[in-house]
C-alpha cells in the first residue's frame, strides 16, 4: 500500500511539476506577447502627440492603460531621451529610468519591462515607450493551480488507497500467506505445510512453485532422517563404540556401545569433552598434542592406525581397548571418528593362552625328555634285536644244515619237510628282524636333501634287482620323470621296495608291464606313480596297504614281510609328502607319492 501510494504521489508531483513549468514558462511568452501587442498600441496612438509635442494627447493616450491593471507604469520619451508624459501621473522618478535603454523586453525582479520604439511611417523615430507590467496574472494563476494540485493529489492519494485496499486481497494475502507458511515451517521444522493458492495469477505461479520446493525440501528431509535412522541403527548395530568428535574435542555422537561400554547415554555424551569422558589422565596431554598437531599440519601418528591403550568408564575404572581412529572433512569442517573395541576378553585369553603356552613347553621339555630315553631305549632294544636274536637264528640255521647232513638218509620225507620248514623259517625270522631294523632307522635317520635325477635313479633301481627279475619278460615305461629334491638313499629305497613289489606281483603275468611316471599338479607337489598289470588288490582293504606287518595276500602266493610299503610311507611323510594306491583284483594296481616342489 505504502509503495502503490508513494508511486501515485510521486507521478502526480512529477506531472503538476511538469504542469506548473510548462504553464509559467507558456505564461512568460504569452505576457510577453500581450505586453508586445499593448505596446504597438499605445506607440501607434502617441505618434501625433511626440510629432507636435502635445503631452495633453500623450497623457490621454497613456491613461488608456488604467484598462490593463497590471501596468504599473508607462512612460514615453521624446527623441532627445528625455521623459515627455508618464502613467500614471504620479510616478515617481526613481520607479522609472532617466532615459529609454535598448529596445526590446526583460525580465526584472518580478516585472516584465519593455522599451517599444514610437516611429512615423517608415523609419522616422519620434520616441520610445517604456512600459512595466507585474507578474500579479501569473501569481493568481498558480495560486489557482496550486490548489487544483493540491484537490488533484488528495484525490489521487484517495483513489489509490481505495485501489491498494481493494488489491490487498490478490497481491497482499497471497505474499502475506506464504511470509505465514514460511514462518511456521522456520519455526516448526515441519515442511508438510503447503501455502493456500489463492489466485492462478503470477502469485499463483510463486505459490505452486513454493508448495513444489516445499514437497521437494520435505522429501529430501524424509531421504535424510532415513539415511540418518539407517546410518543410527548400523552404528547402534556395531559390536564396537563408535565415537566422533569435533575439531575441538567435544563429543557430537556416541553410539549405543558407547554407551554401554562406558557408562554414558548418548544424551549425556555429546557435547562432553573427550579427554575428560574417557580419556585417563596421563594420556590427556598427549592427546590434546595430538588433536592440535593435526589441526595445523594435517598429521597425526596415530590416524589410520590400530593402536591399543586403556580408557576410562565412568565409574573411573581402566580397562584395555583397541582404538582405530580417522579423520573425516566435510567442506572446512573437520571431525573424528574412533572405532573402540573392548578387549579385557582377549587380553585376558592371550595370557591364558601365554599361561598355557608356558605349560606346554615344559610339557614338550618334559615328553622330550622322555622320548630320548624311549629313543635309547628303543636304541637298546634294536641292538639287542640285531645281536641277541640274530645269534641263536643263526645258530638253529646252523644246526638245521648239520642235522640234514647227519640225518638226512635216517629221517623220512616228512622228517625232512619238517627239517626245511625249520630252516626256511629261521631265515624268514632273519628277513623279518632285517627289515624291523631298516623300518626303526628310517625314522632316526638323519636327511641330506639334494636335487635327484629321477629317471636315472629308477634305471640304476633296475639294475640292482636283476636277481629278482631273472629271465622274466617285463616292458619297463618311462613318462615325464624329471627332477626332484629328496634325499637320494631314502628315496632309493621307496624306488627299491615299490619296483620289487611291481616284479613280485606281477608273477603270473607274461609279457609284465610296469609304468613309471611323474606328474606336475597345479599344487605345490609333484606326484610319481608305479603303475602294473600284476594281481592287483581289492579297494576294500586299501588302508592296510601302508601298515606295519600287513599283508593283502598269502605267504605261499608272495612271499614278503609287510614291512616295504610301511617304509614308502614313512619316507615319503618325512620328506613332507604323501601317498596313496588304487587297484582292483587280477586288473593291476598304481602306488602314487607325491615330493613337494622345491622353492
């Protein structure tokens, strides 16, 4: 209302302004005019009078200026300049100049004055008019025109406000229900009002677009409380204390950990300061270096890092915590997120497991010991095994030869059978301590790792059983064997007792076929087999194959102690391998070891 009323006076002043400039610059001219036109009058009329200097006739003439009321003064000069007659008779001299100046009118002070030449016929001057009028028309007039502005300007005041007051309703109310809307949402926060659309003008545009921003605000507050509730239940989900802090310390989060690791609810927490919440005291200095140190360089040693220290609970209690801090920069506001896990549990395991650690070693110091003298013992054991037991075999092998010598025609065939089952029994006793003895010294024996030609290892194993291979038609086969590392004599003697065992089986088979190979595996092993065409073996009883003292098959069909295949194994285990066979009954049998590759 103030701006529509300021606008209306502002065009009425501006144009009465113009009004009143244009009227008294109009008036000027048009007194000008009529002073001009009066005084070609009254100097056509006195030319008799100057020409036969009759001032009785100038008197007459000039008296007819009482008609005009605004001359003030009228005065006609001779052609010498000096004064002839005046109006009105009683003019006094200094109300009029001693003689005619140039022709022509001016403007002084507040009359307009005009010297008008009195010429007969062509260019005959007989004297001057001088004629002086006031500016009394021009007054009345404006004091006329000052008060049509001042009755035009009230009215236009009038008018205006009627109209603003009639306007308030389509420009006002609408601005003033949206100032309204905005005001309660400021203070409430609640960006579900919407401003009432009142008209479908330009403020009906301005409402909708204020409803489409507020649906938009309200929207992306909704998505925020939702990422904030999401982002409250993931913190309070944690099964660490999440903390965060301003660049000045003070606590601005606290999950639900937090609380219950500390003892301070969230309400209470924030706005706290850190160091003396949980922080105790001889850390407190250092971490107010720390916090300043990073605010000026952008440093911190501790930042990105897992460190472990204690903190404090709000009864004033210590306890181990393991901390994880990083800093996080939103525009220039900096803040710090700590990550803190409680671990008095696994401190307290760790020294169990320290406390046990301990108990083991002298548990291991203890079984150690008692290995060495099972070791002496089992030392003692073999030495006596190889001297005391080997003796009296060798003594009834001995006396069996002499007894068959002595008694061989006075003993019947079954004396004589009992005689040689005697005999092949005393040296089967004997290869049986033999090979009891190699079992125990391969696991005491100590290894010499070395790279080993594989291929040339098996053929030298060939040549050293030609004894048992005889006249025996065998195709012997060679696949991918290439280099290992081993050690070489216990390595011989795998090669030795799983060839002997291929020769052995493979008795009845004519031409025997006899494969051995290697294979690189995408693991960190090499794998060799020995592959045959021999008697095979039933897949049910797989896991004797590599047992002391098990046999799959008959002495009187093979003959053997069953201590070979438990060497391969133990050999192979201490090399840090393993082994493995497949096989079916009559179809032949494949023994796998696997070396790891060397690095």
């Amino acid at each position: 209302m103030t701006i529509i009323l300021l606008t209306s006076g502002a065009v009425v002043l501006l144009t009465c302004t113009a009004f009143f400039a244009y009227e008294f610059l109009t008036f000027r001219h048009s007194t000008v005019r009529n002073l001009s036109t009066l005084g070609s009058i009254i100097a056509n009329n006195s030319t008799a009078a100057l020409a036969f200097a009759n001032q009785d006739d100038a008197k007459e003439v000039l008296a007819a200026l009482k008609a005009e009321r605004h001359i003030v003064g009228a005065v006609l000069y001779d052609k010498d300049g000096k004064p002839f007659s005046r109006y009105p008779a009683d003019l006094p001299t200094n109300a009029f100049p001693g003689a005619p100046q140039m022709d022509g009118y001016h403007f002084e002070h507040s009359h307009l004055v005009s010297f008008q030449p009195v010429v007969q016929g062509v260019n005959k001057r007989l004297g001057t008019l001088y004629l002086k009028s006031d500016m009394g028309a021009m007054y009345d007039r404006f004091k006329l025109y000052g008060v049509i502005v001042v009755l035009v300007v009230a009215i236009s005041f009038l008018v205006a406000y009627a109209l603003s007051r009639k306007m308030e309703k389509q420009i006002s109310l609408p601005i003033l229900a949206l100032a309204d809307t905005a005001r309660a949402i400021s203070h409430r926060h609640d960006y579900s009002v919407r401003a009432t659309k009142i008209a479908s003008d330009e403020l009906g545009l301005l409402t909708d677009a204020f409803n489409q921003m507020l649906t938009q605000i309200h929207e992306q507050n909704q998505a925020i409380k939702e990422s904030e509730e999401r982002v409250r239940a993931v913190l309070n989900s944690a099964f660490t204390a999440v903390v965060v802090i301003d660049a000045a310390g003070k606590i601005t989060d606290w999950n639900a950990q937090g609380e219950k690791m500390f003892g301070w609810l969230r309400s209470e927490a924030l706005g706290l300061e850190l160091a003396e919440t949980i922080i105790p005291h001889r850390y407190r200095e250092a971490h107010a270096r720390g916090l300043k140190h990073f605010l000026a360089t952008g440093e911190g040693p501790v930042l990105g890092r897992v460190v472990e220290l204690s903190a404090l609970r709000r009864d004033g209690s210590e306890f181990p915590v393991e901390l994880s801090i990083s800093p996080m920069k939103t525009g220039d506001t900096i803040t710090f997120c700590g990550f803190i896990t409680d671990i008095t549990e696994r401190k307290y395991a760790q020294e169990e497991i320290q406390k046990l650690n301990r108990e083991l070693e002298q548990r291991v110091i203890e079984r150690t010991s008692q290995l060495e003298v099972a070791n002496k013992e089992l030392e003692a054991f073999s030495y006596s095994v190889s001297h005391d037991l080997r003796a009296p075999l060798r003594h009834v092998d001995g006396f069996v030869a002499l007894l068959q010598r002595h008694a061989a025609t006075v003993l019947d065939d079954k004396g004589r059978r009992y005689m040689t089952m005697i005999a092949e029994s005393a040296k089967r006793m004997g290869m049986l301590i033999d090979d009891l003895l190699q079992f125990s010294r391969m696991g005491r024996m100590e290894m010499r790792q070395t790279s080993i030609d594989l291929e040339g290892m098996v053929q030298d194993t060939i040549r050293g059983l030609q004894t048992e291979i005889k006249n025996r038609n065998i195709v012997w086969k060679y696949s991918d064997l290439g280099q290992v590392h081993g050690d070489p004599a216990m390595l011989r003697q795998v090669f030795t007792n799983l060839l002997s065992n291929a020769i052995k089986y493979t008795m009845p088979r004519d031409p025997a076929e006899i494969e051995i190979g290697g294979m690189d595996t995408a693991e960190d092993e090499f794998v060799i087999y020995v592959r045959d065409n021999g008697v095979g073996f039933n897949m049910q009883y797989v896991d004797r194959l590599f047992r002391v003292f098990q046999r799959l098959h008959r002495v009187e069909d093979f003959e053997g102690t069953g201590i070979g295949l438990a060497n391969v194994a133990r050999i192979i285990h201490r090399h840090g391998g393993r082994v493995w066979a497949e096989g079916k009954v009559d179809e032949g049998a494949t023994f796998y070891l696997s070396l790891p590759k060397s690095k």
